[in-house]
C-alpha cells in the first residue's frame, strides 16, 4: 500500500521523506489554513522538497471554474493533481481535466456509488472518509471495502485513497483490504513505528549491552 501523508506542514513532510516511506500527500483547505498560507504558495513549496504526487484543492463552485483553477494547480507543478468536492459539477470537470491528462483525486467520497461515478468520469483517484463516516455512527471501513469491492469489479485504473485516517488501525484495515493508498496524518504515522514492547525491547538491550561492554 503506497502512504501518503494527510497534511501541508513542510516540516512534517520533510521528516516523513526521510523515513523513506513518503510516496504522496494530500492537502485540503482546512490543512492549508493551519500553515496560515495559501494552496498554490504551498503546494509549489511542497515539490520543491519532494519528489511525489501531492493534491491540491480546487474551490471554485462550477465545473467552469474547477476546469480553470485546475488546470492553473496543475501549471504550478507536473506532480500536482487536482483535489475536486464530489458533486455533479465536478464530475463535468474530472471529464474536461482527465482528458487533457491532469490527475484528479474526487474527494468527499462516502458511498461505492459516488467512487463508481467518479472512476467513469476518469478521476485518477477516489478518497472515501473513514473516519468522517466512523463520526456519525456508521462505519467508515465498511464503506471503503465496499468502494474497493466495486472498483475492482470493473477494472478501472482509479487508484482508492484510504482518507480520513483516525488511528494505526485504520491504517491496518485499509492495508489488510488491499487498499492502493491511505493518506495518514502525522501523528497517525509516529503511532504505527511504536509499540510497548519494542520500546521495552529497545531499553532491556542497551541496558544488557552497557553490561556485557563492563566485563
Ligand atoms: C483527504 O485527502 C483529506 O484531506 C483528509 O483525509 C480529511 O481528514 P479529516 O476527516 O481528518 O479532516
């Protein structure tokens, strides 16, 4: 399963490239507010420092006005695709987008039937919430193995970001159903190197080693 990280923090990018383990990132609108910046400055300063697909949101109301802010995202940089809301607008423009080669990632994906709209309008790549659907009582993992189950009916080449990420066990049950991607938050990462044990491990050794150098 390819990781992307879930942010638009340069710092949090940085270190999570360094683990060599960073194969895309997702920003969203609410990510990018946090940087107190704006999409089309940060995106431009996240492939400056790697080497990997990275979503950009396009905000505009119309599929006019997605096809325009999409096609500007794209210009800024050739790993840049474009992150549209699903809505009937956006399907008009993933089919405009698409065919003139620039990636779309449809976002805001809760059901199998809005992935299945989505992947035959051409969209690259399909973000169902896991977690957002886990807020309200129903159950986010659920939902994903229901988009993958129907896009791998049809052998489409829309890859499944697993969104939406609250913990390392979102991340394990999106892995275990063969999920192409998940987009995971920062501390989400930091959680999934750790475990009790390994840690005790970790110091049990060194303690053992600083022994064994004594004698
Ligand atoms: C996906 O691309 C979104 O940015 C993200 O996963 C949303 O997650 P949230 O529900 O934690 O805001």
């Amino acid at each position: 399963m390819k990781i992307f990280i879930d942010t638009a923090n340069l710092d949090m990018i940085r270190e999570i490239d360094g683990w060599g383990v960073l194969d895309g990132v997702t920003t969203n609108p609410s990510l990018i507010a946090k940087e107190n910046t704006d999409v089309r400055t940060r995106v431009k300063e996240i492939a400056g420092i790697v080497d990997v697909p990275i979503s950009a949101e396009a905000m505009a109301p119309d599929a006019p006005g997605m096809i325009r802010e999409g096609r500007e995202l794209a210009s800024i940089h050739e790993n840049i695709n474009v992150k549209l809301p699903m809505c009937v607008e956006a399907l008009k423009a993933v089919k405009v987008l698409s065919g003139e080669g620039i990636d779309v990632n449809m976002t805001l994906i809760f059901t199998p039937q809005q992935a299945l709209l989505a992947a035959k309008a051409g969209a690259r790549y399909v973000s169902p919430f896991i977690g957002r659907l886990d807020d309200i009582g129903a159950d986010g993992t659920e939902a994903l193995g229901q988009v993958l189950a129907v896009l791998s009916n049809y052998g489409f080449e829309t890859e499944v970001i697993a969104a939406s990420i609250r913990g390392p066990m979102h991340v394990f049950e999106a892995a275990a159903m063969g999920c192409d991607i998940a987009t995971i938050p920062y501390n989400v990462l930091q959680q999934m190197v750790s475990h009790p044990k390994t840690d005790e491990g970790i110091q049990n050794f060194i303690k053992d080693y600083e022994k064994s150098k004594k004698t």
